[in-house]
C-alpha cells in the first residue's frame, strides 16, 4: 500500500446527492477513501439506489464499505422501501430478546440486499437522563441490563445477515442534558456510576465479541478532565483497549459536530483520534475536510515513525473484521411482508396504558389532535369547544415550545383528555390533569392507529414503560 490507500482507507465519508458526481468519482479514487456513509439525501427509488451503491462499489480494489445509520424509530434512513420498524425503546416495552433478534435479521436481510456493510447500530446508551434531547427514544431503556440484552440480541441478527453492527456511543450518551450535534455535553458522574450503569452494556458487547464500537463526543469529567471520549486516549485506549479489552474496530461519531469545534482545528482532531485509539474517521458532509486531513495525516506519516505504528494498527484491525464478515451470504430475496410483521409484532406489543381513570374503553368517537404537526389555534378552540373528550398526541413536547404552549391551553379548559405520547415518554408529565395516558414510543401511522384501538377497546395493553418516570 501507498501513502495515500493507506491513509485513505481509514475515512469514512458522505457523499451530497442521489448520484456520485464526477468530483466524488475523483475523490473516492484517488483518495482511496475506505467508505461511504449513506443518508436520506441519498435514497430516493430502487433503481436510483441500485445504481448509486453499484457505482460506489466499482470505484476501486478493495471496494469501499458502504455504511448507514439504520436504528429504526427516529434514525431511518430509507423508510420507502427498508423496513420501519418503531424503534428502540419500543423494543425496550416489549422487552423480548427474541423479538430484537429478528428484528435484527430482517434489519440485515434488507441492508445485504442493498449491498450495505455496515449498519451505525445498535444504539446502546442507557437513558439516566430522561429529558436528553438527542437519544430520548433510540435508547432502549433506562435498565442498564435491558439495553445489553436487547442490543445485543438485535446485533447477533445483523451480524448473521452478513451486515456489521457498530455498537455507540461509548462510553455512553444517554446521561447528557444536550446534543453533541450542536455543544459539548459533559458528564460529571463519579466512576461507581459510569462503570455499573453507562459501560454495563459495552462491556457485555465487548464479551459477545462485538467487532466495531463508535465513540461519542461527550466529556466524562471522571475519566478525562481535558477531552471527549472521541480525543481521549484515557478513554479510548486506556479504559476500552486496556481495561475491557475491546480488540475490534473503533469508529469515530461524525467528526464535523459542534461538540468537537473548541478543541484545535479540524485537522488537528483528525490526528488527535487516531493517536488516541480511533481507527475509523467518520465524515458526513463536508469533502473539503475530508482532503484537508487526509493530506494533513500523510504529512505526519512521512513525518512520524510512531504514526506509522498507530495507523498499521488501524489496518490490521479493519482487514481482520473485513475477514471475519461473512460476505459469501446470499443476498436474499426480501420478505418484506415477513418483516412488517415483525415490526407490526413489536409495535402492537409495545403499546401501554400508563393510566386510565376508567375512561378508556371509549364509546363514542372523538377527535384526535397531533399537536406536533401544524395546528391553528382557531381550529384548536374549535375542536375543544365542540369536543368535551379530546384525544392530544404530543412527541417530545418537552422540548418543542409550540407543542407545550398548547397543552398549557387545554389544561386550562375542562376537556376530558386522552394523552397520547408519541414520542419520549417523559411527556406524560405535561399533563398529569389526563383522564388517560398511553404510550407508543412512536409517531408511525401503525403505532398511532394501535393506540386508536387500544382507546376503543379493540386490543390490549401489553407493553411497559421501559424507563423509572415517578
């Protein structure tokens, strides 16, 4: 290998539209560029995405990876033609191994079918923090147990599809009060904490033989007082390397968030992460970042003896999980009916009744209003003013203003309200004056028409509140 396939094998990067552009096409050649990270922005119809992946694919030898971010729930990529499953923490109702592993298998099914490697899942972050404004619904559970159960059991599917699970965000973001998107979260929690809660579900990946993690950029004052998780070699080699004895490969989260803009400059992260444990740089957007480290690496490795050493490393550990990833599997024909089943399973099983005062089962029709899509007020007062029993859906309102200025209107009124929580269960404290609360952990048309029949008494309640909200 050269200079730049070396270097280049190592970045991860997306790519703008629909189709590679001749600019890509250069840049993924001559760069040797290890992978491509797909998102909505990309997948449009079958014959489009077809296409795109195939063009990607015969770009070079080895063939880049393709990669996406697959949750279910909230991070879905492609609804149109992969699978919607409700995602985690509605899994985490539910609470059946069984159930994550197929919903795994089928995950996998569909992303081998679409040539797609890599799956940036499953999400593996305990949610102590209810009200985080970034995992919220992709976290399993606030169980550290659950979380490691269920994850796992959903990555053993993936797995066996010839797809590669990629375990996040270690060492964990399910505690922060703010988005590594947009600001630094820190974590000031003391060692006892992070090990038996936070770490819990990596440290059993890591015993399953998990072969990828992803770090997070998020400070963890008791581990490193300096740098994030994604620049610390406390973190990243020390404590994941050393002490768990983590032997796969480790991905950055996308190096272009904010939480990352006070430390140096962006060439100077690229360094620093890989220095520190990383193997993998992930960068989604921006290609002239991408070129910029990517010369600004090979300099240090002319440069450097001891980086040579580090990025050997790196490759030893990319080609051997390359190795070990079963790519003669049968790319097989889609059961798409099979798998909607699944998550039609998941989705009826997860559906609670947090509370009901005796008003559910209803008797009569009354109007559902989704306060997290357009609604005028005029159209609002009229509903409540006609309607004396209302059905109110909010996702996520504790964070929306518009969604809580709403609620704040109808307690004011003596309407009897029926909560439908549609996203974070931590809404259900906005409205404590309900007749009835009901969660589906999940705005998708299936789990709001369940909810429906659950209020007329056409199915029951099966699932449970997979977090401790008093």
């Amino acid at each position: 290998m050269d200079l730049r396939e070396i270097i280049g094998s190592l970045f991860f990067v997306g790519i703008e539209g629909t189709a590679l552009t001749t600019q890509e096409i250069k840049f993924l050649t001559n760069e040797c560029i290890g992978g491509v990270i797909l998102f909505s922005r990309n997948l449009k119809e079958k014959n489009q995405v077809n296409d795109l992946i195939n063009s990607i694919k015969s770009l070079a030898t080895p063939q880049p990876l393709v990669a996406i971010d697959h949750e279910g729930g909230l991070i879905e990529r492609w609804s149109q033609e992969l699978t919607p499953f409700p995602g985690n923490m509605a899994l985490g109702a539910v609470d059946d191994e069984k159930l994550a592993y197929q919903q795994g298998k089928a995950m996998g099914q569909e992303l081998h079918f679409w040539q797609i490697d890599i799956n940036f899942a499953p999400v593996l972050d305990v949610l102590t923090c209810h009200q985080n404004p970034v995992i919220g619904v992709r976290s399993f559970s606030d169980d550290p147990f659950k979380v490691a159960k269920l994850g796992t059991s959903l990555a053993k599917g993936l797995y066996e599809e010839g797809v590669l699970p990629v375990f996040k965000h270690f060492p964990g973001h399910g505690g922060t009060i703010s988005d590594s998107h947009l600001e630094l979260p820190i974590i000031s929690k003391d060692l006892h904490h992070l090990y038996n809660i936070h770490l819990y579900p990596f440290k059993e990946a890591i015993k399953d033989h998990a072969l990828a993690i992803m770090t997070s950029h998020v400070l963890y004052t008791s581990l490193d007082q300096k740098y994030p998780a994604t620049l610390s070699k406390s973190i990243l080699t020390n404590l994941l390397r050393k002490e768990l004895g983590f032997r796969g490969l480790v991905f950055t989260d996308c190096l272009e968030m904010k939480a990352l803009d006070s430390f140096g400059d962006f060439n100077w992260r690229s360094l620093k992460t890989l220095y520190s444990g990383a193997d993998i740089l992930l960068i989604s957007h921006s290609q002239a970042k991408a070129k910029s480290s990517l010369e600004h690496l090979r300099k240090e490795l002319k440069e450097r003896l001891e980086f040579r050493s580090v990025i050997e490393t790196s490759l030893r550990r990319l080609d051997e999980v390359k190795s070990v990833l079963n790519k003669n599997i049968e790319r097989k024909i889609i059961n798409s009916t099979k798998h909607k089943e699944i998550a039609d399973t998941i989705r009826g099983n997860s559906l609670t009744l947090y509370y009901n005062d005796g008003i559910i089962p209803l008797r009569d029709a009354v109007p559902l209003i989704k306060i997290y899509e357009d609604i005028t007020e005029k159209d609002l007062k009229h509903t409540l003013d006609v309607h004396k029993t209302v059905i109110i859906a909010s996702c996520d309102a504790f964070k929306t203003e518009c969604q809580i200025k709403i609620i704040n209107q109808v307690k004011a009124l003596d309407n009897r309200i029926i909560h439908l929580v549609a996203g974070n269960p931590v809404d259900l404290r906005l409205l404590p004056e309900s007749k009835a609360t009901i969660l589906t952990y999940s705005k998708q048309e299936g789990s709001l028409s369940g909810a429906i029949d659950l209020i007329y008494g056409k199915r029951v309640s099966k699932g449970k509140i997979p977090l401790k909200i008093i």
